[in-house]
C-alpha cells in the first residue's frame, strides 16, 4: 500500500486512474453544506447546492463562484436530463423538478400513490429520458437541511419517472436510506448507495447493485461496495466502470467488480462528485463547507 499526501493507492491499478504528484485545488469554502455537483460542459461552469443556505451557487473557471439561485428550496442533488435542463431534487417542496430553458420550473414528481415524497436526494435520467431518483427522510428530520415534517410515504425508496408518459414507480423499497445512485455506461446496472449509518451505527454504509431490465425494472440486488470510512453518498461513474464515492475521509475509488482500488484524501465528510472539464478529467467535490477539484486520468461516464 502506497500513500502520499492525496492518494492511498490500495491496488496498482489506481496508479492508471490518477495523475500523480497532482494538488487538490479549494475552489469556495463558504458554505454550510456543500452538495449536488453537476457540470455543464456547454457553458463551461458547475452547478452546486449550499443545502443549508438555500442557494444555488455557480462556479466558472478563471471567474470564481457566484450565486445562481438565491433560494433554492433546500436543493440537494443535481443533474442534467438529454436536452441539457436542470433536474433537481428540492428537500424543501419534497419534490424533483426540472428548469426549463426559458428559467421556469417543472414538476416532476411529488407525491406517490397520493402521499407526498419524503425528501428526494439525489437523481439521475437515463438514455431513454427516464428519471431515476432517491427518497430518504433527511430533509424532513429536522428545519436544518428543509422543513421537520412527518413521514408519508411507509417505506424510503428508489423511484423510476417514464420519460414519455410522466407515470412513477417505486423499483426499490427496502432501503434504510437510499442516497447517491449512478448508472454503469452501458445502463446495464444501476448502482445505490444506502447511508443509513448516519442516524445508526448498525446500519448499512454501501454501495448496492442492480440489473436494470429493458421495461425499466430493477433485479438481482447486491452489496457491491463497503465503504470502510465514514458512509457513502453521492458518486459518479468513470468511461471503465469505476465508482468514485463520497466518503468519509475523502474520495472512494472502486472497480467495476467492487474491489477497493484507491483513495483521495481530503478534509470529510465529503458529500458528492461529479466529472467536469473539457476532457471531463475533472473530479469536483463537495463536502462540508468546500467546493474542491482534482484532476485525474480517469474520463467521467456521464455526458453532461
């Protein structure tokens, strides 16, 4: 095991994945709690949520971060659909919406079989415009990261919005807390991430599998990934399969077959990646108050 002052390589192959000798750049640490990353590589900036603060904050290289949106509703996880637009997941309307190109705002999911969503966390569309999304109870547990409020909803799900006709689904229900989900670059499997740890130490902090069918079902669910510090919980996917996680003492880097390849120490708890650049070579992380970027010799999967 080798280990530096970014990277704990765990196994060689982490060597190919990272530039060595590389630095960690701080680009803002001005917010309560940094989440949400998205890339628009069209407009060359990074979207980002300070959960706590209700905003939407916007980063463009050489200019630095301003604000984007000045209430954002507790937006927490971020993501662009096939034309380019927005989607959200807002704690505060316990809903995912989407900004259309003329600034206004759509609804795509709040309630399910007519009872409101807990608190939609992080999410994802698909090839075929289907929007896939997690419904934990964190933005409803207390006024901090949105509005304190009962659990409708009996059970903390995955869902699957059909892009043609709009209709939702619960594909999983027997997470304690899904988080962080990502798709492996064929769409093949749909990986998500279970942080119930963080209200009980006895709870899962890993990374599970499943075998996405072509009607848009989810299957043969699996532990794929033990996180061994701290909890996982937003992540992205590079071009090779690769997991790379939010953890506790920084970034995760995981095989297509789960094995520990490798990490990237930063301050923790970190809360989320996303790949950006113009060679999406670019891993941005959020986490605690810190927006941080590194660069890598891995190529982000997810064509923003």
């Amino acid at each position: 095991m080798r280990t530096d002052t970014l990277f704990e390589v765990v196994d060689k192959r982490f060597l190919t994945l990272i530039v060595p000798h590389t630095e960690p750049d701080l680009l803002y640490s001005g917010c309560r709690w940094a989440e949400g990353p998205v890339w628009f590589a069209d407009l060359n900036m990074l979207l980002f949520n300070d959960i706590p603060n209700r905003r939407t904050l916007r980063f463009v290289p050489d200019l630095g971060v301003s604000v984007f949106r000045s209430d954002s509703n507790f937006a927490n996880g971020n993501t662009r659909d096939r034309q380019g637009r927005l989607v959200t997941c807002e704690h505060g309307g316990r809903r995912v919406t989407r900004t259309e190109t003329d600034g206004s705002i759509t609804v795509i999911a709040d309630r399910y079989e007519g009872r409101r969503l807990n608190s939609p966390n992080d999410v994802v569309v698909a090839s075929d415009d289907s929007i896939w999304f997690t419904d934990p109870t964190y933005g409803i547990m207390s006024d901090y990261e949105g509005f304190k409020a009962d659990q409708e909803q009996p059970t903390r799900n995955v869902y699957r919005v059909d892009g043609r006709t709009g209709e939702i689904r619960a594909v999983v229900t027997d997470f304690l807390q899904p988080n962080g989900l990502a798709f492996s670059p064929d769409e093949s499997i749909l990986y998500v991430a279970d942080s119930g740890a963080s209200h009980d130490p006895e709870a899962p902090r890993h990374i599970r599998a499943f075998d996405v069918t072509a009607d848009g079902r989810l299957q043969n669910g699996r532990v794929h990934a033990v996180i061994d510090a701290g909890l996982p919980d937003g992540f992205r996917v590079d071009t090779g399969g690769n997991i790379w996680t939010s953890a506790g003492d920084g970034v995760h880097c995981f095989s297509p077959a789960g094995e520990l390849l490798g990490k990237i120490r930063l301050p923790g708890p970190i809360a989320n990646v996303t790949f950006g650049g113009p060679a999406r070579n670019r891993l941005f992380i959020t986490g605690n108050k810190n927006l941080w970027a590194v660069f890598v010799a891995a190529t982000g999967a997810q064509r923003p």
